[in-house]
C-alpha cells in the first residue's frame, strides 16, 4: 500500500473511477446480467480482497493437507505470470514459467493431486474434470474476485497487520474490490498473526472486521519448518544464533518473514525483487557479490518455496556456482481451538454437500 498521503491523494480520482468499475459489475451480477456458474461438485475458494501477500498459498496446502487422505483433490489456479496460455495441466517435470510457481509447488509437493491452470476459472472447472472425472473437490486459488464462479465455500484471507478494513481500492490502495464485498465470503481467516495472539487483539480485529452472522472468523500464523537445498530436498539444515543469511524472496510481503527470521539468526539481509519476479543471470551475479560481502564463516542464502520454483529454471549456473540456496518451507498454524474450528467447518461443508 503506498504510504506517502500526498501520492495517495492524487491517485484518489483513478480509485473512484476504479471502483465505479467495480460497482457496474457487482450491479450487472446481482442483477443476472453477469451468471456466476455454479458446479455439482464442492467448490473450495481462498483469496483475499487485496493483491497479495495474505497467504492463499500456505492455506491451500492446509486444505490439501486436510482433504486429501480421503478425498480426490485437485486445484485450479491462475498460473499467473506463466508464458503460457490457456488451461495448462501441470505436471511434476513442468516448468514455472509454463504453469507458474504455485501451481507447480504444489504439484511437486503432493504429486497426486491434480494441478491445473486456466485464466478463466468457469472455464477451467469444465476441463479439469472432464482430464480428471475421479475429482473429487475442487481448490480454486487466488479466486475471491472472480465472479465467473460460485463456490460452495468462500474463504477470505486478511493479514492482522494489514487488514482489508484499513485498505483503499487500487491504485491509491491495495484493494481489488470495495470492502464490502467481504460479505460474499462463507469463512474469514485472519492471516500471519502474531504468535502470542492475546484474547484483546483478536477482539480488536472482530469488532473492526464486523462479521455477518453467516461468516465464522478464525486466526492463523506461520509455522517455519527445517531449510533445505534449493536442488535437493533431503539436504536439510537448523538455522543457528550466529549464522548469517542473504534473505532473498519476490513475494508480495516479506516483513512477516524478515522479522521471524531476525529472532533466529545473527544477521539478515534482505535482497527482494517484484512479486513473482523471474530471475536472470545477472541476478545471480549481484546475488552472489551480496553473499560474499556477509561476514562470518557460517552463512547461507535462504528463500521461498514459490521462489525455489523460479530459481529452478537456472539450474545448471545453480549448479556451477554452487550457491549455497536454501528454502524455507512454512505451514499454516491456528490459534487455539481455531484449527479444529476450521478444519471442521470444512469437513461439515463436505459432508452435508449436495448437488
């Protein structure tokens, strides 16, 4: 979100004019003007009102996680970023740059869920279950804004430090849609919340949030797992007090990150490019000068899971520098009962489904 009031101001007219965008088209969808297609099938959706940065990723692999030990899962993302177009199956072999990094992740990471991508959703649904007709339930990413769909769960994610209640519409803000189309969403979680959540602050972030009666809210962290090696998975290593580390990342919000990552070693250093950015071989080259001016013997570059997968296209220079790259897997964890709340709402949402 841009910070400086004076270049806020004057972006203001370009959000009015975006947001009156936006209001024609909710207008043109309450009026069925605009059809949001609905499947006989569960429908899961999680995204955010704003671009980026809430945590969808880590949250479908909750859901992943959670569903997949009995049912058949598949998702469907937007591939955004990809050189390609189109609905794209995503294979293990696939390239980031053919299917996008999260799609990819996930493949790699569950390989017996079935990945694909599709800029259009209504469209996507239609071929994913016609390549895969054993689906089960279907994970729609990133896909809270995309009307064309009407999922039977709609999961809404906000970060607790930067919450859509606090927002404005693009490009004066971050927000995709007005704030009140937070009203479509089923569940709410409250995303990358400190770790010591007390009970005052989540009454806080209610009482700002002001849910429906129909919405349950609930409140999740990070929980960062071993680093292992960018180009080989069971090389795994702990991150110690005197280690210093060249954090490098192009994900929409690194500060949740940063400051975990300051509590576990001795020095950090930030190194971040463009959300989704592919990375060349002059990044490479800076990236490498960076990591020789850290001091001390014990030092590493650490990055994402979604950067991993854009790393990855520069293997063989990988390879042949012998960059020490080490990623940083992380899982979604609940606070207090608030997992058990959630993973039961799903599993309730699947059971009582009907066509």
């Amino acid at each position: 979100m841009i910070q400086d009031p004076l270049i806020r101001i004057l972006l203001l007219p370009f959000s009015l004019l975006y947001g009156l965008g936006i209001s024609i088209r909710d207008f043109l969808y309450r009026q069925k003007v605009l059809i949001s297609v609905k499947f006989d099938l569960p429908v899961i959706s999680v995204g955010n009102l704003t671009v980026g940065g809430a945590g969808k990723t880590p949250h479908i692999e909750h859901l992943i996680r959670l569903l997949r030990p009995y049912l058949n899962v598949a998702t469907l993302s937007r591939g955004y970023r990809r050189k390609t177009q189109g609905h794209q199956i995503v294979e293990y072999w696939s390239k980031a740059d053919q299917v996008g990094d999260e799609p990819l992740m996930f493949k790699r990471k569950y390989p017996d869920v079935f990945a694909t991508v599709n800029e259009n959703r209504a469209l996507g649904i239609p071929d994913l279950i016609g390549q895969a007709p054993e689906t089960q339930v279907v994970l729609l990413d990133d896909a809270f804004q995309h009307r064309g769909v009407s999922p039977g769960l709609n999961i809404l994610l906000t970060e607790f430090r930067r919450p859509f209640t606090r927002d404005w519409l693009l490009p004066s803000g971050r927000l995709r849609e007005w704030k009140s189309a937070y009203r479509r969403a089923d569940v709410i979680v409250v995303t990358k919340c400190p770790d010591d959540l007390h009970d005052d602050e989540r009454a806080k972030m209610l009482a700002e949030i002001k849910p429906f009666p129909h919405q349950q809210v609930f409140f999740s962290s990070y929980r960062y797992l071993k680093p292992y090696y960018v180009l080989n998975p069971k090389f795994t290593i702990d991150l110690q007090e005197d280690m210093s580390v060249l954090m490098v990342c192009a994900i929409a919000n690194s500060d949740y990150l940063r400051d975990w990552l300051e509590t576990k070693v001795g020095t950090v250093r930030v190194k971040e490019y463009e959300d989704h950015h592919y990375f060349t071989e002059d990044d490479l080259t800076d990236i490498e000068k960076q990591f020789a001016d850290l001091k001390g013997s014990k030092k590493i570059i650490l990055t994402t899971e979604k950067d991993a997968m854009r790393l990855e296209l520069l293997r063989e220079r990988l390879l042949e520098n012998k960059l020490p790259f080490m990623v940083l897997p992380v899982e979604v964890a609940f606070h207090g009962q608030d997992g058990q709340g959630f993973d039961k709402l799903v599993k309730e949402f699947m059971l009582n489904f009907k066509v």
